[in-house]
C-alpha cells in the first residue's frame, strides 16, 4: 500500500499558513475545522510544519498566552516529507522514529495533501481486515478431495 492509496480515500482539502501570521490565528483556524496540523507554506514552498504540540510549547513558553507569537517562532521548520510513492510501512517508522504525527506529502515542490498517524494506522488496520476476510473466505471454500476417507483409513 501506497501513500497515494490513503489521499485517495482522505480527499484534498489542505490547509495552510504563512510563517509571518499570528499563531493566535493559525490555532483558531485549527480549533475551527478541527484539525491538528497546518502546513506552513510561504513563497509556494514548504516552509514547515505546526501542530497542536508546537502551538500548547510555544504557548507555554510564552507564559501561557498567545501574545504577539509569529508562527514562524513555534513551527517545526524541517518536518519530515513523504511522496504518494512511499510505501505505508516505510511511513509508518518515519514517524514512530521521530514521534511525528503529521506528514506533508510531497511531489517535487508541489504539495499533495498531509497524512496523519490515525490515517496510517487505519490503512494497516484496514488492509490486514481484508487479508484476515480474504484467508477465511480461502479456508472456508477449500477444496474437499473424494477420496479422503479412503486415504484416512490407510494412515
């Protein structure tokens, strides 16, 4: 399984922010369509990534209000990227290994979408479901031989 094969499933809305807009906006903007990641994109380009844990350290740091904090001041400025050509499992310990929760999804410098853990962990769960109905369905339609009788009895 591709990653191509979750953001075909998960669809293409994408949201985004600037590095120079106030993180109070970014985090309203999340609490809004109830998202945990933006990508932060400036002049076209990738330019990192915040999520709800950058947004709560940040805040905290900054004595537990929003202030005058850019985005710029609280994003991961080199998150990982994957491309619709990564296979899942390879996703999957690119961010068990660095406790990353989101990933952009890059071809070239163009950004196709964002994955996130739950999106993976579902298309595991989903992919071993259907092997699991598949080898039942092999079992229970097995072929039965004629002469099993016959061979049990010379054993």
């Amino acid at each position: 399984m591709k990653v191509s094969d979750i953001l075909r499933v998960k669809g293409s809305t994408l949201f985004t922010v600037q590095p120079d807009q106030p993180l109070s906006e970014a985090a309203s903007t999340m609490a809004e369509h109830d998202i945990g990641s933006l990508v932060v994109m400036e002049h076209g380009d990738l330019a990192g990534m915040l999520t709800f844990r950058e947004v709560i350290q940040g805040t905290v740091r900054n004595g537990g209000a929003f202030g005058t904090l850019r985005v710029r001041s609280v994003m991961d400025d080199h998150p990982m990227t994957c491309t619709p050509e990564t296979d899942i499992d390879e996703v999957r310990r690119m961010m068990l290994n660095r406790h990353a929760r989101y990933m952009p999804v890059m071809t070239d410098k163009t950004l196709m979408g964002v994955i996130s853990f739950y999106d993976v962990a579902k298309a595991v769960v989903d992919g071993q479901d259907f092997e699991n109905r598949m080898l039942k369905a092999y079992i229970r339609d097995w072929p039965v031989e004629e002469n099993a009788g016959e061979r049990q009895a010379l054993l």
